[in-house]
C-alpha cells in the first residue's frame, strides 16, 4: 500500500517543486532500498513545499497501514535532537558550550578521564576521545545470557542496554582512559553523547532528559509523534523492527537516551529539517530555540584528510555550488533513519524503514543520492 500527500501553499504548474512526477521519480529507488522492511516511509521537502510518501504496514503480521505519523526507532538520529537542546540551553545561559562536563557531572572529576577536560562541544562534535560503547556493557551479556540463550545476538543486546543504567554509565567515567587528548581525534561515540545527556538534565537542575527535550523543542516546534516512550501516542500507530525477518522488542537506553531513544515519524521529522532550514518558518518558538536552530549547523571542525565537516552532532558535506548538505543516519537492532538537507536549496529528504542494517539494505546511501538529485 502507497500513500501519497502534498501539503503547502498551491501555485501554478511552473511553480511547483513537489509534483505528483517529481516525488514519484525521487522514491522509485528508495521505496525498495530495504529488503525485509514492512514499511518504508519517505518525506520530502523542496522549496515551501513538502510531500510524503508511505508504503506498507507496521508489521508483516497483523499491522495496519502505516502513514506519515507512524514512529519508528530513529537510533542515532537522536543525536541531532540533542544536539539541538544542547544549543538551547546555551542560548538561555543555562550552560556554555564551553562548559567541561566536570562542571555539570562531578563524577568525571575522578579517575583517567580527570586528566583531560572534556568539554560539552567535545561531547557533541565526537572528539571527546571517549570509547564508542559504554564501558561495563558487555560486562552484563553473560549474566543476561541464561534467560536470553537462545535470544539472537540483537535480543541479548537490546536487554543488555536496558540493564545498563545512568548509574551505571557516570560510575564508568572513574576507570575510563581516554584513547586521545580531547579534541584531537574524531571519534564516534554513542557513550559520549549519553553522558551529555545527563549533563544537559544537571544543568537544568535535574529534570529528566525526556522531559527537557518535550518541553524544550518537542513542544515547540509542534512534534506531536517524537518521544522516547515505546508505546504510541494515542492517534498514531508504531512500526515493528525486524532484524533478518525477525521482529524485535522496542529499545531501551537508560544511559543512552540521549544518544540512541527517540521514537519519530517522518511528519515529524520534515518538521524539524523545515525549521533548520528555516528558522524564521518556525513561528512561536521562544528566542532561545529560535538561536539554537541557527547556532546548532554552525561548522565546529572539518575531520582530518577529508572534506567532511562537523557541526554540533551533524555532519556537513560542502559541494561543488558552495552549498553544504547536511545529514545524519540512525540504526538499531531494528530500523534504519537518514535525515539531511541543503539550506541554500531549501531541500530535505527523510528515510525511514523498520529493518535493521544489512548487506542488501542500502536505504541510507540510496536516500543520499536522491537528497542530492533534488538539487539538480
């Protein structure tokens, strides 16, 4: 099943960016990037203009009808909306950019890591020389393995991040060593931006990550579907993750809701990249978000032998026209999620599609090449 809606101002032929032809030409490929996927939703934006395209059901076995308010597990997609809070939050004085994460988790003033200040752009740019995964997870796979024996690999993981507390995560901090002087290297760290999270919760004086983020710019920016609770709002249906056909159970990250927990949809996620590029169509937001969408695609460092830039958590390809694509991905044991757009074409594609990364799912790659042919 294929829905397809047009929504904006109408205009005459000549002018409209998102016809019927050119949204169909645009998702010809993408509606097939992931083998195993019982739905792939595709939302695009050109010009004022945004259209989105939905094929499939939220399961293979006894879903419904997806639509363009389905969620799915947007994995490291979060990131960007962290990102996002992290610039607010700076915007109103509550922190500095600048800010070492000592300053907002004393936990970190203990231990390897102590050598070193890590500050909140390390955090958010991956340069905090922090591991990749949260030290002490693996550490609880063999006590989840009894029960979970027979479980696949993603099943014993998915209880594994479950089990791995906030607690859990700032004790780590005390036995880290840092793989490089903060600042130095790139690396990609889904731990790093957990710890952020907690920081950014301390610095508004303790209020839960997930309500900070609603309150913050969820609410704001009028995200109806974007939370990281596992159930569906009411009104809205939610997509099954399969990993090799199987389906999985909804995520859980305790330490890692700032990196890797959201639940979006592709309405949703237009919405957003709409507001990122541009701020002023975002109306009724306070000033401090309305600086944060600004502040947040502001290039911060380009990685080492490469052409790739990094802004506060989004990557910045710039391209032959001097205009620069922005975009990032998101994976779990059971979706995958592109986001990107080019500010000064005023394009955005999203993709979105409950399978897992695979050999044959080349959705993210594929969702790349058609944000990029909008331009043409």
């Amino acid at each position: 099943m294929t829905a397809l809606t047009e929504t904006g101002s109408l205009a005459d032929d000549a002018d409209r960016r998102l016809a019927p032809a050119l949204v169909r030409q645009a998702t010809h490929h993408l509606l097939s990037a992931a083998p195993g996927a019982s739905t792939i939703a595709v939302g695009l934006h050109r010009e004022g203009r945004r259209a989105t395209v939905v094929r499939g059901a939220t399961a293979h076995h006894g879903g419904v009808p997806a639509t363009a308010a389905t969620r799915f597990e947007i994995g490291s997609a979060t990131k960007t909306f962290t990102a996002l809070l992290l610039a607010e939050q700076a915007a109103r004085g509550e922190l500095n950019l600048d800010d070492s994460l000592a300053r907002h988790l004393p936990a970190v003033a203990t231990g390897p890591a102590a050598r070193h200040t890590i500050t909140l752009t390390h955090l958010a740019t991956h340069t905090s020389a922090l591991p990749g995964t949260p030290p002490g997870l693996p550490r609880l796979l063999p006590a989840l393995c009894g029960p979970l024996l027979q479980a696949p690999l993603p099943s014993r993981m998915t209880a594994a991040y479950a089990a791995y507390t906030p607690d859990h995560a700032l004790r780590a901090l005390g036995r880290t060593r840092l793989r490089a002087r903060p600042g130095t290297r790139v690396r990609y760290s889904n731990y790093a931006v957990g710890l952020l999270g907690q920081a950014l919760s301390a610095a508004a004086g303790g209020i839960p990550y997930p309500h900070l983020l609603d309150t913050r710019v969820l609410r704001p920016l009028g995200l109806r579907e974007t939370d990281c609770t596992t159930t569906a709002p009411s009104g809205t249906t939610q997509a099954t993750g399969y990993w090799h056909h199987r389906a999985q159970p909804p995520l859980r990250m305790p330490a890692l809701t700032a990196s890797g927990e959201l639940r979006s949809s592709t309405r949703d996620l237009l919405t957003v990249t709409e507001a990122l590029i541009d701020p002023a169509s975002a109306t009724g937001v306070p000033p401090s978000l309305h600086t944060a969408l600004r502040d947040v695609l502001r290039p911060r460092l380009r990685i080492p032998r490469g052409t790739t830039l990094l802004a506060l958590v989004w990557n910045i390809r710039p391209r032959p026209d001097g205009s620069h694509l922005y975009f990032h991905t998101g994976g779990t044991f059971g979706f995958s999620t592109f986001i990107g757009f080019n500010p000064h074409h005023r394009t955005a594609l999203v993709a979105l599609a409950n399978t897992s990364a695979h050999r044959r799912n080349n959705l993210v790659q594929q969702a790349y090449n058609t944000l990029i042919d909008l331009h043409r």
